[in-house]
C-alpha cells in the first residue's frame, strides 16, 4: 500500500512539474496559453496514470505552483478557475478511466465538457459575487471551446497516442 502511495505522490508530482515547465518553454508563442493549453495537457494526462484524489490534487496546484514561480496565471480573477477548472479535469479523467473503466477518448471529451462547465460555475460566482471582471459567462464557456481549438485537437491527437505507446511498453 504504501509503495502504491509513493507512486501516486510521485507521478502527482512529475505531473505538476509538467505542468510548470511546458508552459514555461512556450512562453515565446504570443497566446499560447490561451491557445495551446500547455497546463491541460499535463493534468489531463495524471488523469489516466493516478488515482481520483491524486489527479485532483494535480489540478489544484498545477495552476497555484505556476502562479508561485512564473506569476501566471494571475491571482485574480484567473487563478481560481483555472483552479476548479484542472482539477475537475483530473478528478473526472481519473474516475471515468480508472474507475468507470471508460473509452479514453471518450473520457477525454467528457473531462473537457465538465471542466469548462465547471469553470463556467466559477466564473458566475466571480463576476457575481466578487465583482471580477471577467466575460459573461455564456461567452466563458463558448469562448472556453472556440479560443482553444488548437490545444483541444492537440490533446484529443496525443494523449490517445500516448496512452497507447504507454499500453505497449507495459506489456
């Protein structure tokens, strides 16, 4: 049990580290965050290789760890829904692979359906009930889809790819 923990934790954290260094390296293309969703990719990701709580846990720090070292994204008002945004990513790619034992592709489109839901939610209580100027949030969450096609069509194209070399090097 203990060992499983370990391995857990240290994945959570390789996935983490992700999720600093690749935005970081793409720092030089104008809009890549918005475009590319270098954070997506690594949280989605942890998903598939760790348990519920520990994909969360993923999502949760991955954008309070950059915004410590890189200082993005800003505090606020992005920060918190980037926050519940990942971490619904995880938690949801987590159970509906690991537990559920769903298609991955599948999976996939319903963790990036439920995480711009979700960080919709977000959006209403921080425009509504803490002034944050951020956009209504019916153009949230349809510029949450249209803004990021790029990074959508990378991660529905590689993380498939990279779940199956990983099937084939575990066999």
């Amino acid at each position: 049990m203990a060992s499983k923990r370990t391995a857990q934790l240290t994945l959570s954290a390789m996935f983490i580290a992700m999720a600093v260094i690749i935005p970081m390296l793409l720092h030089g293309i104008p809009n890549a965050g918005t475009l590319l969703l270098p954070m997506h990719f690594p949280v989605l990701l942890a998903g598939f290789f760790v348990d519920p709580f520990f994909a969360l846990l993923v999502g949760l720090l991955s954008p309070a760890v950059n915004t410590l070292i890189t200082g993005m994204p800003p505090v606020f008002p992005v920060l918190p829904f980037m926050m519940a945004e990942l971490a619904t990513y995880g938690f949801v790619t987590s159970v509906l692979y690991m537990k559920l034992k769903m298609d991955r592709n599948i999976v996939l489109v319903l963790s990036m359906v439920s995480g711009r839901l979700v960080a919709t939610l977000a959006v209403w209580v921080l425009t509504s009930m803490f002034g944050a100027r951020l956009p209504a949030p019916w153009a949230f969450f349809s510029g949450a889809f249209t803004g990021s096609l790029a990074g959508i069509a990378i991660q529905l194209a590689a993380i498939p790819a990279i779940m199956a070399v990983v099937g084939k090097a575990r066999r």
